[in-house]
C-alpha cells in the first residue's frame, strides 16, 4: 500500500528517466571491463598528465576572469546608479548568445597574422603578435562569453541581500574595503560559486575552441581517441578520468557553497548611491570591457563578413540548416521542461529518501560534459539496436543501426545534458509559489495532472519562459553532442559554422554564426524585456 | 456514533515526533477548535487528516469509513489554509467553481450561486484575489472549500491575517455559515478568544497527543 501512495504519473516518470540515465551511465563501467588498448596505454604514459594539467589551468583561469566580469559588473548595477545602468542590467547577459566557438573563430582570426589587430599593431611599430590561440587566450575567450552566467546569479543574490545590513555596516563605520570582504563578498559566496561552477561546466563540455586553439583538455583527447584514433575504449576510459575531475570540482563547489544562508530584501527599496566622476569612469571599463569583448566585436565582425560574404551562404542550405536547428531545439526544449517538470513536482513533495537521491541523479546531466555523454549515449544506442534486431527484421527494415545516429538519439542526449537547467529553474519557481495552491486544489478533488495543469503551469508561467529560453539557446548552441551523435547529412547552425571554421572559411562562417548569435539575443531579448515590464507594473 | 475518528496515529517529521499513538473524535455538525502555541503540530494535524502528510502508524475513518490511504483529493475533506491559497490566475468565480467542475452546468452554477450568497460575494464574483481585502478573501477560499460539500472542513488559523476589528464580524460570519450547511468543521488557532466564540468543544495538543480543554469557553 505504501508503494502505490508512492506511484503516481510524477514518480512514474521519474523513474523512466532515472532507468533510462542509469543505463547510459552504467555503458562507462561497461567500457572499463575490456583490456586496455595500445592506444590507451599510450596516452596513460605519456599525454595523460598534460590533458589534467591543461584542464586545471584552463579551468582554474577561466573561473578567476569569469568572476571578476561577473561579480564586478553585477555589484556596480546593484548598488550603484550612473547613466546607462538599466541598458548594462541587461546588455551584460548578451555575451551568453555568443558561443565561445564562434567567439574563438572571430579573435583567432582578428589576431592572426593578416588579422585586423595584427595589421593595426605593425601599423603603429609593434611587430610582435599576440597568441591568443593559447591555453590563456581560450580562458579569456571562455570567461568573456560565459561571464554572464555569474553576473545573472550574482546579481540575483545581491537584490535579495537586505539593504538594512549595508546601511548598519557603514553606520558603525566600518571601511569599504571591510565591508567587502566581511559582508558582501561572504555573503554572496553561494551565489559566486554557483555561477563559476556553470562557467566551468560549460568550459568543460567544449570542443570548438579548444579544437581550433589546439589547446589539448580532456574533450579535446576524447574525441581525438575516438575519432583519430578510432579507440572507443581509450575514448570511455578517458571519460572516466574526466569525470573524476568533474566530480572533484563538484565536491570543491559543494563545499565553497557549504552554510550557505539567503537573506531576502524587506523594507524599504534599494537606495542606489551615484558614483564618483573618477568611479564612472572606472564603472564603464568595468562593465564596457567583457560587453566589448565578449559581444559587440563578435558582432561587428560577424556582421561585416556576413555582408561580404552572403552571395557565396545565403542559400537553401543555410535555410535548411536553420530550420533544422529550430525545430530540433523546440521539440527537445519542450520535452526537456516536461519532464523536468514532473521530476521538480516529485521532488516538491515526496518524503522519500529514494526519489530524492533519484533526482539528485537524474538531474546530474549538465555536470557530464558533451564529449562524454555522446559516448556513453552512443554505446546505449548501439547495444540498443543490437537488442532490437529481431524487431527491426519483423517490420522488413534490413539496417542494424535504426536508433543510432538518429533524431531520437540526438534529442535524447539534448534531454540528458539540458534536463539539469530546466528542473533548476522550475524548482526555483515552485520554491517562490510555495506549496498551499497545489495542496489546495488537491484538497478541492483535483488530481495531480488537473493540478498541474490547471494550478501550477499558469502559476509557473514565468519560471516555465525562462527555462525554455535558457534550455533552447543551449541546445541551439550545442556543438560536441551534436557533432557526434547527429545523423549523416543532418547539419545544425552550430555544426555548420563549425564546419566551414575547419575548412579555414573563416569569413563565411560569419552568416550562419551572426543567425545562431540573433537567436541567442532575441531570447534574451524576449526574458530580460519580460521582467523589466513586469516590475515596471 | 462519531463522525471523524482518529485511531492511534504516530506522525514524525524529519525524526521529530509531533504525533504518538494521538486519537481524537467529532459528531457531526460540531465544530471544534485545536488551540496551541505556533510549532505545537496543530496544522500538521490538518495536514494529516488531509492526506497531504502521511502518518506512520494508526487509522482514519469518516463516517465509518477508512481513508488513512486514500490520497487527498479522494478524502472529501476541504481546507481553508492560513494564506488562503487563492489561485492568483483565476477570479472569484473561477475559484469557487474549481472543486465543482465534475458537476454537471446547471448544478455547477447553482452551487456557485448559493456560495456567492452565504459568504455575500455576489458583487465580487469577477475581481481576482489581488483585488480582495483580507476578509473578502477570506470568505472566497470559504466558499470554495464549501462548494465542494466537503464531508469535514479544515481551517488553518483562519483569522491570523484579518486585523483585530475585522476579527469579531468574521467570527460571527463563520459560525453561521458553518451552522446554516451544518458543517462539521475542525478549526485551527492559537487564540482562546477565536474558540470561545466559535467552537463546541476546543482541544490542544500535549505530549504529542490530542487533548481536550474542559471548560474552555467558561
């Protein structure tokens, strides 16, 4: 009896889907069975270390410059008032709709030796040339486009930090500079870290940049294992390793995190000082610099190409490729948030300790970076299709591979990594509503679909928006799962521009990449825009 | 013979006992108050008879029926909670008219009506909860939870957000609504005075079990 008051639809398909996960996972225990390669040995001895090391300091470089932008930019328009701060509050988001792919094509090219900085530089005597096509440069490239994700968080930690406490701080004269390292930067050290953990999750889940700069990290070996090597072994086992290292990287964050506390804003509205004239100065490079850098040259370049170069792209190609990149991004998006949205309502308000290790698990997606996850999702398929031959041969298909390197496939791997960012953002919401509107109408007769249905999706409208748009500008950039796991011939925007950037058609990249770029900016458009006029009524 | 009947329950949260071998009984029609200071378990009982908290051990049963396992929204038994929990997206109407939907339109409305009078809404019926004092409000989650003719009504500190004044008007209104349905109501507070002026009988919780106040309204 106890077990059916635990069955529902929520706990059913949360099940699948931990089922389905657990399946996936248990391909990299299958993998380390077999006996190790040449291949493997080989990188073990002498490539291994290098891949860490390489890693570390990508990681560790990225996080610190990521900080910096993101924490600086969102304390000046928090607490600060200046000309231009509510166009900052949410321009400083945009550098998001730019993939760190694109972004290390353009300055790769921009700092080449016939690049336009190159150029600039010998005219004014300066013969020596900047690399940004380094281990340095790709950090800078990762921090200038990802900061976003610690000024969103940041900034959202600081709103809620009462003013009363800033106010009491300066009332019993304590320094500025005390008053950041005792109060606000403790304080928002949950939020900080929270946000550098994104920034390097994504850092490690790329393939363009570190390809392109050759910078040789854990996603860089795996597809070089699998691909040029041809060793899926060496490639699973190199999952492995990689995984360790996230999972350290997870623990450090758990424990920077650890009495974490939230102070929520009462009283009396956020009184914004007005900066100094030397401080504005200081406040524009502040917030200018990752804003330049990390959207306006990309954009300006992007946009000067595409107008040179659109007779030779413009074309059914580039439509077809768009098409297929919208359309796959909204049906995995839509999967993706109902299924988080059922695994956030199981875990609103089961009791079990089961389920919630069982979401703990399931919503472990993004922390597995691309390289990864295409492996193992590809061993599921192919050990899938092995089992389904009979089947396959039942209805007249003749192939073995139906699954592999399908839709399905692809979609299903979209729903693995993206599944994290949906329930995060739905259970955020839920968190703010509380839970008397959904008992209520359980109270009133109503089942948990009519319920959720009726109550909590147009209470939820709002969380539900935001998660789309975060969930389908990351599927829309997407690059390692893609590249890997979509079928032949099936091109996205992201494989495209990844495409001509591995033919050196540097320039003709630029159309496809500006489509992916104006994407990205009208979702954020459409969610910064949204909450504005919401707070404005 | 007993119209609720709470047979022996044990109920802990996160290893916290709150409930042990606890049992309590009502007559129908009657209404009664469950007084105690804030974390005593009072709405945790409510919680519980609801479903919507599971207890480990012991029995419900409303007129002679068990429903220890029946899951909420087959239990019959309505909630006011403290906040109200008006659904923000739907007007006055639409919020009666929630619980009823499985009727059929003419009784649907028929029933709307009726609620609209008892709690003197009528005027209301299209405002949306945001536009509501705090005894408006009120009265609308009343009326939603007794549109559904619910065997047993649940209060949850019903006057804890309604300012002293107001208070005394409500009281008054509350009891004859729950008289005029004959309404078995079971009504959380912390305030002798909201039970003295309602209720047939007032109990507390003590030692983790339901005791009743003898001459509570002296």
């Amino acid at each position: 009896m106890r077990l059916r008051q635990h069955l529902h639809s929520f706990s059913i398909v949360s099940i699948i889907v931990f089922v389905l996960v657990l399946v996936v996972f248990l391909q990299l225990f299958a993998g380390f069975t077999g006996e190790a390669s040449d291949a493997w040995i080989h990188i073990k001895e002498y490539l291994l270390f290098d891949y860490i090391k390489n890693s570390f300091f990508l990681v560790l470089f990225t996080a610190l410059f990521s900080a910096v932008f993101g924490f600086v930019g969102a304390y000046l328009v928090t607490f600060y008032e200046f000309p231009f701060r509510k166009f900052f509050g949410w321009a400083m988001i945009l550098p998001l709709a730019v993939p760190s792919y694109i972004a290390a094509y353009i300055y790769g090219d921009m700092f080449s030796y016939t690049g336009i900085v190159s150029r600039l530089l010998r005219g004014i005597g300066i013969v020596s040339q900047i690399d940004v096509m380094s281990l340095f440069g790709a950090s800078m490239i990762f921090a200038l486009t990802l900061y976003p994700y610690v000024f969103m968080t940041v900034r959202s930690s600081l709103n809620k930090q009462s003013n009363e406490i800033y106010e009491s701080a300066r009332l019993l004269k304590v320094s500025k500079s005390k008053i950041w390292r005792k109060i606000l930067l403790p304080l928002s050290r949950p939020a900080l870290v929270a946000g550098v953990l994104l920034v390097v999750l994504e850092t490690l889940n790329d393939y363009g940049v570190v390809k392109y700069f050759n910078v040789r990290v854990f996603s860089f070996a795996i597809f070089d294992a699998w691909f040029r090597l041809g060793d899926v072994g060496a490639a699973i086992r190199l999952s492995g390793v990689m995984l360790i290292f996230v999972f350290v990287i997870v623990v450090i964050e758990r424990v920077l995190r650890r009495n974490k506390v939230y102070y929520t804003l009462q009283g009396r509205k956020r009184l914004r000082k007005a900066l100094s004239t030397k401080a504005k100065v200081f406040g524009y490079m502040a917030l200018g610099f990752p804003l330049m850098f990390g959207f306006i040259i990309p954009v300006i370049y992007l946009s000067y190409y595409s107008l040179l170069t659109y007779s030779k792209t413009l074309d059914m190609e580039l439509l077809y490729v768009t098409v297929n990149t919208l359309s796959i991004s909204v049906v995995a998006t839509l999967i993706t948030l109902f299924i988080a949205l059922f695994v956030a309502n199981l875990d609103r308000f089961t009791t079990s300790k089961f389920f919630k290790r069982m979401i703990n698990f399931i919503t472990l997606g993004y922390a597995i970076p691309g390289a990864v996850l295409a492996v193992l999702v590809s061993l599921f398929f192919i050990g899938m299709d092995r089992d389904l031959v009979p089947l396959y041969q039942l209805f007249g298909v003749d192939k073995t591979l139906v699954l592999t390197r399908s839709l399905a496939m692809l979609s299903f791997a979209y729903i693995l990594r993206f599944l994290t960012l949906a329930f995060n953002n739905i259970e955020s919401t839920y968190q703010k509503i509380g839970p008397s509107y959904t008992e209520a109408s359980y109270t009133l007769g109503q089942g948990k679909l009519k319920t959720l249905w009726s109550v909590d999706v147009p209470m939820l409208k709002d969380g539900l928006i935001f998660a789309f748009v975060i969930v389908f500008i990351d599927v829309v950039k997407e690059l390692p799962l893609t590249l890997i796991l979509r079928p032949t011939n099936y091109d996205t925007m992201a494989t495209k521009v990844y495409q001509y950037a591995s033919d050196e058609m540097i320039h003709e990249a630029s159309l496809p990449s500006l489509l992916l770029v104006s994407v990205g900016v009208i979702m954020i458009y459409l969610i910064t825009h949204r909450k504005l006029k919401k707070r404005v009524k | 013979m007993m119209y609720l009947e709470v047979k022996d329950i044990d109920f802990s949260f996160k290893d916290e006992t709150i409930l042990k071998e606890a049992s309590f009984s009502m007559k129908k029609g009657e209404i009664v108050a469950l007084l105690g200071p804030s974390g005593s378990g009072k709405s945790t009982f409510l919680r519980v008879l609801t479903g919507l908290a599971h207890i480990s051990r012991g029995q419900l049963f409303i007129h002679d029926e068990e429903i220890t396992k029946l899951p909420p929204e087959k239990r019959h038994i309505g909630m006011v909670f403290q906040d109200y929990a008006l659904f923000p997206h739907m007007s006055v109407k639409q919020n009666i008219m929630f619980g009823i939907e499985h009727l059929k339109k003419d009784d649907r409305y028929l029933q709307l009506h009726k609620m609209l009078k008892l709690t003197n809404l009528t005027d209301k019926c299209h405002k949306y909860p945001h536009q509501l004092s705090g005894g408006e409000a009120q009265r609308v989650a009343l009326a939603r939870s007794l549109a559904a003719s619910p065997d047993l009504l649940l209060l949850d500190e019903p006057f804890s957000n309604l300012d002293t004044e107001l208070k005394a008007g409500i009281r008054l209104e509350l009891k004859e609504i729950l008289s005029s349905l004959d309404t078995t109501c079971l009504f959380v507070t912390h305030d002798i005075e909201d039970a003295r002026a309602i209720a047939d009988s007032v109990y507390t919780i003590e030692n983790y079990k339901i005791k009743k106040i003898e001459n509570a309204n002296m």
